[in-house]
C-alpha cells in the first residue's frame, strides 16, 4: 500500500549542519483550483543546496524570495529543493478535467506528493520525458546567465565553472558563432563533458590568468565576455584578471555567507569592466518589454528538448536515502554530475 493511500507523504527535512532526514506527514488534500501531485523525479541542486546543508547561509535570510513554497526564513528544520516533475493524481474543485493524469514541473522541496495552486505548476510539454523535464529550473538559470552577457557574433567567452548549470551555459553559448569558447574547472570530468557539450577548449582551475589567455590566444585583447557560475568567490578576482577592455562579467553563482577578497586596484579600475549579478527569479529590466518569465520558460522547454540534459544524470537515488546522496555530494563532489531522487510511492 502506497503512502498515498494510508494518507502520509515523505518529506525530506534539513535538520541541522550535514544532516537531512526523511519523515513521514499528513498527505493534504487540494481545495479549490489546487491539484495533488505525486511525485516522479526531483533533482538537487548541488551549488544552492549544499550551502543550506553545510550552514554556509546566514540564519534569517529567506529560503527564496520569489516561490511561494520557499519564502520562510532560514531556521533547522526546514524543506528544500526546488526541482520537481510529478503527476496530477487528483483535482481540487474547479480544476478541469483535462489535468488528471498531467505531467507537470513544480518549484517544490523533495517530498513524494504535495499540494499546489494551478499557478504554480508547469504542464511538462508532451512526450517529453520526466529526466530531462526535471532540469528545468537549471536550464531556465543558464539561459538566464546567457541573455544577461548578451554574447555578440565573434566574442571571446570564458565560462569559469562547469558543474551542471556551467555546463548547461557552455551548451547554449555553444550555438552562437563566437571566436572563442573557454571553459575552466578543476575537475576532469567535467572539463571532458565541457568538450561535448561545445567548448573550443577547457582548462584546469589550477591555470593561471596568463597561461589560460596565451594558450587560447587571447593575450592581445583578453576576454570580451566570462561568467563566473564555478560556486567559487574567490574566482571573481579570476574573472577580473582575464576580462578585457570593456569586457563584461556575470556574476551567476551564489556564495552564501563565504567572502570574496578583490583586487580593484590593478586592471579594473582602468579597463571599465562592468560586472553584472544574474538571478533567474526576474528578467533584466532592459528585457521586460519583451520578455516575460512566461516566455523564457517557453523556450527553455525547446532548449531541453534540443540538449536533453538528462545525459548529465550520474546518480539515482530514493528520498530514503537522501543522507546518504548528500554525504556523496559534500564529500566526492568530483565523482558527482546532476544527482536525482527517484520516488517509489510503495514505499
């Protein structure tokens, strides 16, 4: 008998620093314009995720200020996690038909059933299959990164990171017709995926400023565009030393409470580098006339179909096991790609 039928659902909770655990709750029951929702695949996110599980955040600070699911402050215990595919498994009143048995996306904490608002859910498009559909949010945050550099036909870009969303990046970049296509992390494979997914070429994070610009032939007039998306604070100070003349810099990761230490006084001052913080929640203000979260999402949708980034997929786990998948990430990062929680409702 499932969870679902005896009226419990499993819910994964951070309890405290390098500690989740999986509980049993109450199922809810969706009331009017809501749907339950049983849930196939969730993915984590390892950059965001693990500076919750490692106490890396500031305690107060919002879960996340633009999903409804998340906007309570940053306290043990709490749910997490943001990438969910599920069914529709029953309808609130005023919920038509037509979505029972709808495969949908949701911005939701791990958990194997839940309730939302028909707002809330996002119909996955038809066929698609739930392992790349579950990269949503992900894909949604690289395009998000790439619209916000703005790459222009022959440009010289640097991607400073390549964990799943640093490889999503380079895959979307990949299909401009730039000059030059760099890519940095210190772990080999994911430099080897970073080929695949389109970088021209791709170093260790060991290389150093000049040795990464002279052997990608860019010591004349440096990078014209770097996204720093490598989780890494101190790599800002990186991007700055290889950013050319006017070049431009987005600032895709979030560090947490971990200190970035720069170096303003040599290079940057004079070569009017503009650094940009890119958060996939909004659109550019420069965008919003044309473009709405709305529509972003719309062509995410052909982005996945086009890369179908469940091939990142290296690790499948039940909820049941989630302190397990989190040890893995905090401690063999290196073995890890994209890591999912396949839910089994007999459980």
């Amino acid at each position: 008998m499932s969870n679902a039928s005896r009226g419990n659902r499993s819910s994964l909770f951070f309890v405290g620093p390098n500690q989740v655990k999986t509980r049993k709750e109450p199922l809810p029951s969706p009331g009017r314009n809501e749907v339950l929702v049983r849930t196939l695949i969730s993915a984590i996110s390892a950059g965001t995720e693990m500076l919750f599980y490692r106490n890396q955040v500031d305690e107060g600070i919002k879960l996340d200020t633009a999903l409804v699911a998340l906007g309570t402050p940053f306290r043990y215990p709490f749910k997490y996690g943001y990438a969910l595919v599920g069914m529709v498994e029953k309808r609130g009143r005023g919920v038509p038909k037509e979505w029972q048995g709808q495969m949908v996306f949701c911005f939701h904490p791990h958990e194997s059933h839940f309730v939302a608002t028909l707002a809330d859910v996002i119909p996955v498009p038809k066929g698609m299959n739930p392992e790349d559909a579950v990269f949503l949010p992900f894909m949604e945050t690289a395009l998000c990164f790439v619209m916000d550099g703005r790459p222009v036909v022959g440009e010289k870009v640097v991607v400073l990171g390549q964990g799943v969303i640093g490889l999503l990046t380079t895959a979307i970049l990949s299909s401009f017709p730039l000059s030059r296509l760099v890519t940095l992390d210190a772990i080999k494979v994911r430099r080897q995926k970073s080929l695949i997914m389109g970088a021209d070429r791709t170093f260790d994070s060991s290389t150093t400023a000049g040795e990464l610009l002279k052997q990608s032939d860019m010591e004349d007039s440096k990078a014209d565009l770097v996204f720093e998306v490598s989780g890494n604070p101190q790599a800002i100070d990186f991007a700055l030393s290889i950013a050319g003349f006017d070049g431009r810099i987005v600032l895709g990761s979030w560090y947490g409470n971990k200190p970035s230490v720069l170096h303003l006084g040599r290079e940057f001052h004079r070569n009017r580098v503009h650094m940009t913080s890119s958060q996939v929640s909004s659109v550019a203000p420069s965008l919003q006339g044309r473009w709405t979260k709305e529509r972003r999402i719309e062509f995410t949708w052909k982005l996945i179909d086009k890369i179908r980034p469940s091939k990142l997929i290296t690790h499948r786990f039940g909820l049941e096991d989630a302190s397990s998948a989190y040890q893995l990430i905090d401690t063999r990062s290196e073995e890890v790609g994209q890591l999912v929680f396949i839910y089994d409702v007999e459980q």
